[in-house]
C-alpha cells in the first residue's frame, strides 16, 4: 500500500510521527514501536498543528483562554468545560483537512477505525493522562472520522482532563492534541501490560490483565479483568486466575515479550495495552508508568533502603539539592564509621545514599542481614515510626532469606572502637551531670566560633564550598557525637525511673508530670522567650521585625526555620522574621499578657510533682528508695534538657553554611549565571564545582520544578529494595465508629476542633485547637503551648513532636496514616493518648 503524506498527516510509519511535538505523546510511542517492527495497527497521525489551526481560524481561542484565565475548580470546572466542548462544535470542520483526512483514510482501507486523541502534555515523566482525553471506537466513513476527530480536539476540555492539568500544574494554554487513526482490532481478548508491578513497584514482574471483548473496558474499569502475575527473567508464572478468558500461554508468553521489547525501547517501564485477534497479538499504546518510585543505583545484590529523614526526623518532603548534599556528607560519614571502614568515607560511601524523589534513602542491608542487629534496627526504628518498624519487620520474615550474606565485623568492630570512650563519658555524665554539661556546651559554643570565623576568610567560590560541603558536614557530625553520651546519660535514668516508678507506686506513669518543663532544653527556651516577648505588647500594639526585642531573639534562635529546619535549603527565622511576629501575636492574644505565667508554671508543677513522688514513695519503700529516687530525678532535670540539643546545634552549623552558600548565590547572580541568588539552594555543591557555568540557570530551574513536583507526593515509600518493591507501611486502621488508630505517644484525653496545617507558617492556630499535621519538627514548637492536643500521620514515642508533647503535657497520638486528609479543620475530634485513638464526631463540624 501507498504511502503518501501530508504536512498535517503522517504514517506511523513515517519518521515526523516519532517527534511528539508533531504526534502528541501516544502517537510518538506508536509511532516509534512501529518503526522497529512491533506489531501496532496500521495507520496514520493527524498532526497537533491541526487543533491549533482549527482554533485560530475559528475564532475560539481567546474566548478558551478568557474562560480558563484563573484557576478552575469544583462545579465551576463542569460548566467552563461544556462552554468551551460547545464552542468546538460551532465552527465547520476544515475542509482542507477533511479531504487530507480522507485521503489517508481511503489509503488505509476504508474499514472501521479508532480514533484516539493524543496530547502534547501527554505521558509526561510525572503524569500519564491516561484516560483523561477521548477515543471513539469503529468508526466508518470519512464524515464520522472527521466528526471523531473534533471529539477528540474538544475532549482536551473536559472536566477530568481539566482537573488533571490542574492537579498536575500544566498550563491550559499548552493544550495542543493529535490524533491517531487506526485500523479497528476487532479484539476477541484484550487488556493492559505493566512491565512491572504497579502496585507492589517490583521491577521484575510483569502483571497481564485481560477481558474478553474490546480492551476499553479493562482500561475504563468497567470489568475485573483476570490478572497474571508473571517473573519477567524465568517467564514462569508467579499468580494466575482461577478463570479467565481464552488467552492462551503462547499468547501470554509473546505480550510478555512485546512488553519488554517496549520498555527496553522507551528506557522505562510501560503499560501497555494490547489485543489479539486470530491468534495475532497487536500493541495498542504504550506509555510509561509514572506511579512507581524511582529506583536506586545497582550496588550488586538484593539491597534494602530506608528513607533517613522519614525515620530520623519524621519529615515525609523532600529536600533541597543543597540540603540533600550536606546530610549526603553527613550521613555519609556517620554511616561509614558504624559500618567499620573508619571515620572517612570511602568513594563508594555514597552509593548508600541515594537521592531519590528528591529524599535521602539510606542502605541497610548490612545492618539487617543479620538477625540481632536486624532486629535492633527494627526496635529503634519503632520508637520513632512504628508503622515503619512493623513494615520492616514483616517484610524481613518474608525476605530475610533473598538478602546477601553477612560478611566481616565492620559493625561491630567500630562499636568497639567506640564504645570503651562513650562509657567513660557515659558514667562521668552520671556522675557529675551539671559539670559535664556545662563542658559540653562550652565546647560546642567556642566550636561553633570558630566556624564564624572561618567563614569569615572565604576568599574564593571554591573555598566557600569546600567549607560548606567537605568542612561543615564533620563539624556538624562531630558536635552530635560528643553530646551523644548526655543525651545517652539522660535516656538511662529516664528508663531507671520508670521501672523504679512502676516498682515502687504500682503505676510508672506517675512519672509523667515530673519528667515535663526541663530547664535548659533550647527549644522550650524559644517559646519562652517568645512568651516574654508577648507580655511586653499592649494588646493594641502590633510586634514589629524590627524591634530591638524581636532582632535580639533573632540573634539567639534566627538559625531555626519555620518548618523542615534541618533543610539547610529552607529559609530561616532570621530570614523572614513574619512568622516570629505572627507567633508574638498569637501568644499575646491567646493568654492576655500572662504567657510567661504558662511556662513559669509549668516548670514549677514538675518541681512539685517530683517532690510528691518522693514523698510517696518514701512511705512504702524506706527513706534509701526516696533518696535514691530523688538522686535520680535531680540528675534527670540536670540533663533532661540536652535532648533537643544535638540537632539545636547542628541547624547552627546549618545556618552557616546556608549563609556562606548564599554568598556564593550572590556572586554567581551578580555575574548573570543565576537568576536569583536564591537559585543556589536548588543546586549541588558538585554542580558549581564542576558543572559548566553557562548551564548552572537551567540545572537549579530544573531542580526547582522536580521539587516543587515532589512536594505533593503523598506518600513514599517506608522500605524501598532494589528490585523496586516499595513498601508504604499499614494504612490507618479503624477503631470504634468513626475512630482512627495510631500510636499513643502523650497521656491524657482532649475533645476541641481539628486544625489541620501542613506548614507553621500562617498557621494562626486557636487556643484549644487540636494540632493535625504529618509530622512536627522544632520550628512547630511554638504553637504546643496553643494546642489542646496532637495528631501525626508520622512518628513515635522519641519522635520531636512527641517529646514536646509530653513535655507541654498536651496529649498526642503519631502514626495516624492520612490523618490530614481523613481529618479536616472544623471537625470535633476526641484525642485518647492513652488508647492510641482519634475519634471524630461527625455530626459536628465548626467552619475554619
């Protein structure tokens, strides 16, 4: 059969319908499995270039961009969209194209044909638009086709294909649609191929789905199509349906091999729609998955990574470039030295830390292929994402036999190198805990100047990230690591007087009210000083950044940030000081001048309460229990506070390094390789060093994008192995009625409206409200004394928000998966500390 072209319609066969700039994203991947001979219906591309022609000629354009100038949501979006469906059906369909159209059709055979519309926004590396435009099944006759083909152009305008835009931040006036002509399958089985599993992310799976008939109701979700699950190496078949239709095992073996074919030729998983017809299998559409979470660098073997900033500080979003590069030398440091090879970091010492999804996943696997210390990981992990450490342990007992065998005492061998120096720290802290604070603090303070003062003669770019990405990171590293056996000290006694506690009283939780308001805890400090602040307004007057209380604040706490402070990316206070006056305000108005009353009250119960517990436990147990108890509990308050320091001092050492970096932005927008010096963040350090100079615009533009794409994931992964199995953890259980359950981390039972916030800032949290958020870190500290109790979809017993819950004596339960979407602001909730359990009164809502 002739070939013949025009400039708006092409073969598929024909190289221009490769490009999807001309075929749209579906007729582009047709168009190049056609080109290498996989078997695709033959047919033809109606080239994008004719939308937007039949828009501007007829005169519709600027009333589409009118119509969709602002964002379109709700029942507005059902009404733009039949507005703007109408208007392709007023103007006549080109004649032209008509007869070009008819020509090829005729050229094909003149049978019935699909239509499928074919986007240039489509099947995107973040967004698939599967189904959101329309196909129009055996079609016959030139008229009809062409009739097909402004259905198609005008299905761009639907509801759902709008919404999808809008949730995926695609500009409506880059719609541009082709559409694909093809010769109608007359399907006896049909269905859809994912050349990995789309629902467990597992890399080496195929996953068959097929229904008898046309494949458009398997793809559409009108039927359950029997499913296949099938080993893409072996071929062998892994899961198959009791009953199904009539596909038979060379059929199934030959779609496994197209699929493949089709992955290895677009460089990704597919999911790919398929038929077959008189034993003929035929590629439908191929497109790339793009659910499934990226996949780390191949280390050889099957490996097991976590998510360090998910488990370590409970933070589900992602980081900056140049977040994510200093907590790659940090973490690469601290990782090496616990697995043997010395305190330096070998070159393959950051292949365990990948950056994926814009989040720092760390490998495991030589921690967890061996039972004990598998199981240790598990048990600490609990404590800060129980979910977290259920999902790792399920995942060990159905795994454990598939991970590499252990090899060398690289664990074990630093621990014993470390551990004789942390035990002589350890029990000279337990012994003298006033003195040995106070050293640890004096170190850390003239560490932290001498850092000022280096950063101070940085002459050169080179020097500056030296200093931020080669010496911060071990700075930083080494300041956690001396603090360590304080707050070690601390956690001792703590266990001590719980058991001692329960011994002695019958109820270990008698100890709770003691334990809270610790004296030299930095970030209860903060919200001190922000209660001081308060009192000194009138209640008319209005705080100001510029007042001298507010900057000699800012001189003390202006390191920290208002949200994910250990992103050394994210602004801090001293920043933008709006929130800081926002949160004098709030404490002002909340408590009428008696903030202060709040913590000096606080601190003064727990004094009260410790005396208490002695004096009751004298009585049964004898003066040497309440005199040992009341030693403990001395050195507890010593050291209680030291807890949050580790990280306080670390966002210092992130501060500067935030700030050296911005100098660098500075420089490097001065010279017009930047467009704003802010644009340093979204950069690596490497990328400076190394990248050439003109393409430093486009790599932080870019990596600005993929992390502002990244930020609305929902959810990532809590375990992710290299075969790409991604497991997410336990999904929200139920309890009575309407209850949610997680994890009780705060005693106590609270009932108040919901309030729920996915960052501090703006936040304007009402006295009693109940704070619901994913997760909380010290720039949400100040609004614990406003908050009647805490929810967390993420999180455990140490995790920050946790602590700081009972330490504010607010009660809180963690690991509420979708909290925030389960809950809304307004809803009257129950928050039981005690039980683990949210419930909510649906009956009663409060408007925000």
């Amino acid at each position: 059969m002739a070939r013949t072209a025009t400039a708006t319609v092409a073969w598929l066969t024909d190289g221009r319908a490769t490009r999807s700039a001309f075929a749209g994203g579906k007729g582009a991947r047709l168009a190049v499995m056609a080109r290498h001979g996989l078997p695709v219906p033959a047919g033809f591309v109606v080239a994008a270039d004719a939308y937007r022609r039949y828009v501007e000629q007829a005169g519709i354009g600027p009333a589409i961009a009118e119509l969709v100038a602002g964002p379109v949501a709700g029942a507005s979006l059902d009404g733009v969209s039949a507005t703007v469906r109408a208007l392709f059906g007023v103007a006549p369909f080109p004649a032209e194209l008509g007869e070009e159209i008819g020509a090829a059709y005729r050229r094909l055979g003149s049978g019935p044909v699909a239509v499928r519309s074919s986007a240039l926004a489509e099947d995107l590396p973040s967004a698939s638009f599967a189904g959101q435009l329309d196909s129009v099944l055996n079609v016959a006759g030139v008229g009809q086709l062409c009739e097909a083909v402004r259905r198609c152009w005008s299905s761009a305008w639907t509801a759902r294909a709008m919404a999808y835009r809008e949730r995926q931040r695609i500009g409506h006036g880059t719609v541009a649609v082709a559409v694909v002509v093809q010769r109608m399958v007359d399907a006896e089985v049909a269905g859809v191929l994912f050349t990995a599993d789309p629902v467990s992310g597992r890399r080496d799976r195929v996953v068959l789905e097929a229904a008898g008939g046309l494949g458009d109701a398997v793809v559409g979700g009108r039927v359950t199509p029997a499913r296949w699950i099938i080993d893409a190496g072996s071929r062998a078949v892994l899961s198959a349906p009791a009953a199904g239709p009539p596909l038979s095992r060379t059929a199934r073996a030959e779609l496994v091999t197209l699929g493949l074919r089709a992955a290895e030729l677009f460089g990704g998983p597919q999911d790919v729609e398929w038929a077959v017809t008189e034993g003929r299998c035929h590629l439908l559409q191929s497109r790339p998955i793009t659910t499934l979470f990226p996949l780390p660098p191949p280390r050889g073997g099957l490996r097991v990574y976590l998510p360090l900033m998910l488990i370590g500080q409970g933070i589900t979003e992602p980081m900056t470039p140049a977040g994510n590069a200093f907590f790659r030398h940090l973490a690469g440091d601290w990782i090496t030295h616990w697995s043997g090879s010395g305190t330096q970091p070998s070159a393959g010492a950051r292949d365990w830390l990948p950056v994926l999804a814009g989040r720092l996943y760390a490998d495991f696997t030589a921690f967890l292929r061996r039972p004990r210390m598998a199981a240790a990981v598990a048990s600490g992990l609990g404590m800060k994402d129980p979910a977290a450490a259920a999902a790792l342990r399920q995942w060990l007992r159905a795994n454990a036999g598939r991970l590499p065998a252990a090899c060398g005492l690289g664990p074990a061998r630093a621990m014993a190198a470390w551990l004789p120096g942390v035990l002589a720290s350890l029990l000279a802290t337990l012994a003298f805990p006033a003195h040995c604070r106070d050293r640890v603090l004096d170190r850390t303070e003239r560490r932290l100047a001498a850092l000022h003062r280096q950063a101070a003669h940085l002459p050169t770019v080179r020097r500056r990230l030296d200093f931020v990405d080669k010496v911060l990171p071990g700075a930083a590293l080494d300041l956690v690591l001396e603090q360590v056996p304080a707050v070690y000290a601390e956690l001792l006694i703590r266990v001590a007087l719980q058991r001692l506690a329960g011994l002695w009283t019958g109820d270990s939780s008698r100890l709770e009210p003691v334990l809270r308001w610790p004296p030299h805890d930095p970030t209860l400090a903060m919200g001190e000083e922000l209660a001081r602040l308060a009192d000194g307004y009138a209640a008319a007057a209005t705080p100001a950044a510029d007042d001298p209380q507010v900057i000699r604040f800012l001189d003390r706490f202006g390191h920290r940030a208002a949200d994910r402070e250990i992103d050394l990316g994210l602004p801090r206070l001293a920043d933008d000081p709006r929130y800081v006056v926002e949160l004098i305000e709030g404490y002002r108005d909340a408590d009428g001048g008696r903030a202060q009353d709040r913590f000096r009250g606080g601190a003064s119960s727990a004094v009260t309460a410790a005396a208490a517990l002695v004096h009751e436990v004298r009585r049964p147990a004898g003066p040497l229990a309440a005199g040992l108890l009341r030693l403990l509990l001395d050195r507890h308050r010593e050291l209680a506070g030291l807890r949050e320091r580790p990280k306080f001092d670390m966002v210092r050492v992130l501060a500067l390094g935030r700030r050296v970096l911005g100098d660098i932005g500075e420089q490097l927008a001065a010279q017009g390789l930047l467009d704003d010096a802010h644009d340093v963040y979204f950069l690596d350090p490497a990328d400076i060093r190394h990248g050439a100079p003109s393409q430093l615009r486009d790599i932080a533009v870019a990596n600005r994008r993929d992390y502002e794409r990244e930020l609305r994931r929902r959810a990532i992964p809590r375990i992710l192995v290299s075969d790409g199995e991604a497991v997410y953890g336990p999904a929200a259980e139920s309890g009575a009625g309407d209850a949610l359950r997680g994890t009780p981390v705060s005693p106590g039972t609270y009932e108040g409206l919901a309030r729920v916030l996915d960052s501090p800032v703006g936040a304007r949290l009402r006295p009693g409200e109940i704070l619901v958020a994913a997760s909380t870190d010290p720039g949400w500290t100040p609004l614990f004394l406003l908050a009647g109790a805490l929810v967390m979809e993420v999180g455990g017993v140490i995790s920050h928000g946790a602590v700081l819950a009972r330490e504010y004596g607010i009660p809180a339960v963690a690991g509420v998966t979708g909290a925030t979407t389960l809950l809304r602001t307004g809803d009257r909730i129950r928050v039981d500390g005690n039980s683990g359990t949210v419930a909510v009164n649906t009956g009663e809502r409060s408007p925000a």
